[in-house]
C-alpha cells in the first residue's frame, strides 16, 4: 500500500476533516475558479453527452447554382457530407490529501488557496488543449471537397514576436484568410502571448485614435485589430507537444501538435470543438487507514478540430 502526499491546509470552523458543509463550499469553490480562469471556455463549441466515448459533429458542404436552360429536365446536384468525430480525452484530475495531525496544528485557513489552485489547474489545461486543437485545425486540410471551403492557414512571420508592425500586418492577413474561407466576423479571436500583447498595445497605429485605434498606452489594452478580438494567456502553445503525457491529451494523445516558432492563433468559434462528457465535479473521502481526506476535482472531456478555415497561425518560421 503506497503512502499518501501530503498538503498542510487549515482546519475550518473547528470542524472535523468529514464535515459535510467542508465539501459543500469546497465544490463552489472550485467551479468559480475555473470558470473566472479559462479564457477558451465561452470562444469554442462546447456540446455535453450523457454517456459514450465520443460525439459526431455532421459536416455538410455547400450548395452551387447554375443557369438553366430551357427544356432540360432539372435532376438536382449532390451535396457533399462528411462528419468529425471528437473523442473524449483521459479523465483530467487536480486532487490533495489533508492529514489530520496536519490540519488539527494548522492555526490559519489555507483551505480556500488549495481550492482555488486546483480549479486554475484544470482551467489552464482545458486552455492548452484548446489552443493545441486550434493549431490541429490551422495546419488541417477541409473538411469537404467543395469548392470554398478551405483548408486551414499558417503565415509565415520572422519578426512578427518582435515588430509590431509586422505582426498587425500578419493579423490582418488572419483576417482575410477568414473572409476567404467565408468566416463570420463575429467570433473571430485572437491569442497572444503577454509579451505580444502588449507590443500591439504599445503600438502607435493600433492605440492612437488618429488612427481609428482602440486601444489604450496607460492601460496596457487593445482590444481589437482588423475585427478580431484580443486575448492575452501565458499558455499559447510554443513547442512541439509529442507524447502522451497531461499536455498531449493522455494516452491517445489528441492534442499532440508542433506548436514551435508560434507566435499567435487566430480562431472563430466554429474552429474547435469540446465534447464533455464529465462536467467539473469534485468528490471528498475521509481515508481511516493513512487518517486523512482525500480531495480531487476531475472532469472527462475531449477537444477536436471542426472547421479548419476557421483557423490561422502566426509563426516565426
């Protein structure tokens, strides 16, 4: 039998570690933290299943028109079909044992940091497997063989993590490979690193309103750039994920992809999409033998690419 890990966390309210209102706070606790932590989770689509390993998106292609001519009989055309098929990943989990001679000593409340950490764990990698899926779509080809529907793109920068004029340029070539491919321009979202973000929002042409900028120099904030709204996140994928291990996506590894050299993604909504299968959920269990609580916060989803034209990458190279 192994031995537990153990984290020194507060006692509350001179409870004892199987109080029941413990883990009743406990769970809002963590819902609020990854729900004030994510910023992928409302910019995708998201769709719950009750039970199986994975869910079919149908893809349907377009339709075309043509002149008729006077006396043909008129037979109709076939509409191409396909589907995507989004499986759902390995059961993601964020867990801390709390012993009792711990948290009998402890004199001060940490209970809520502990809580807190395990929600942002989950968040960020909900994030990350986002944003790997979303370089999946960018680098996939179409789903369907009509003409007009595109395959995702990747633009070729050198300077576009240190020359912010470059860059703007770059997000405004996003912005018309997603006209092309007859993108919405509601939805349109683009994910930067802090360090990227904040060259836009030093840059004269993006801020100044002399130059119909949005943005503010004193606020370090810009909001928008050819339409496409900004978003910060220190987990822009940078490397080249392999593997199967937590940022792979588990043992079928899912979210592998060679995110080296990138610099920003580009996506609407429609671009990836997350099938849930278990909801954030967290479960408490007082463990006599090792006299502690076990706590762990999991939930089972799975992430795929839907709409590859919906996607662009900005690399260096």
């Amino acid at each position: 039998m192994s031995n537990a890990t153990i984290s020194d966390i507060g006692k509350v309210n001179n409870a004892s570690t199987a109080d029941a209102l413990f883990l009743k706070q406990f769970s809002g606790e963590v819902l609020t933290s990854f729900e004030q932590t994510t910023v992928t989770g409302d910019k995708h689509m998201i769709r719950t299943i009750a039970s199986g390993k994975s869910a079919q998106f149908p893809v349907m292609g377009r339709s075309s028109a043509a002149y008729h001519t006077p006396g043909n009989e008129i037979v109709g055309t076939a509409l191409n079909h396909n589907e995507k098929v989004i499986t759902i990943n390995d059961l993601l989990i964020s867990n801390h044992f709390i012993a009792n001679i711990q948290e009998a000593k402890n004199h001060y409340d940490i209970r809520s940091v502990y809580s807190s950490e395990m929600g942002r764990a989950l968040a960020f990698q909900m994030d990350k497997h986002v944003l790997q899926t979303m370089l999946q779509a960018a680098a996939g080809t179409a789903n369907v063989g009509d003409s007009g529907y595109e395959a995702g793109t990747i633009i070729t920068d050198s300077d576009a993590n240190t020359n912010a004029a470059s860059l703007i340029g770059s997000i405004f070539d996003a912005a018309e490979a997603l006209d092309d491919g007859y993108v919405p321009s509601e939805g349109r979202f683009c994910y930067l690193k802090p360090e990227q973000y904040y060259l836009l929002a030093n840059a004269t042409n993006a801020v100044n309103v002399d130059f119909s900028g949005r943005g503010s120099i004193a606020e370090g904030t810009i909001p928008q750039l050819a339409g496409i709204n900004l978003i910060k996140t220190p987990h822009l994928p940078t490397g080249n994920i392999t593997g199967t291990g937590t940022d792979a996506g588990g043992a079928g590894g899912a979210q592998v992809v060679n995110a080296s050299n990138t610099v920003a993604i580009i996506a609407h909504t429609s671009a990836v999409g997350t099938v849930k299968l278990m909801d954030l959920a967290v479960e408490s269990e007082y463990d006599i033998r090792r006299q502690g609580t076990l706590m762990v916060a999991k939930y089972a989803m799975g992430h795929g690419a839907l709409r590859p034209e919906a996607a662009v990458q900005i690399q260096t190279a």
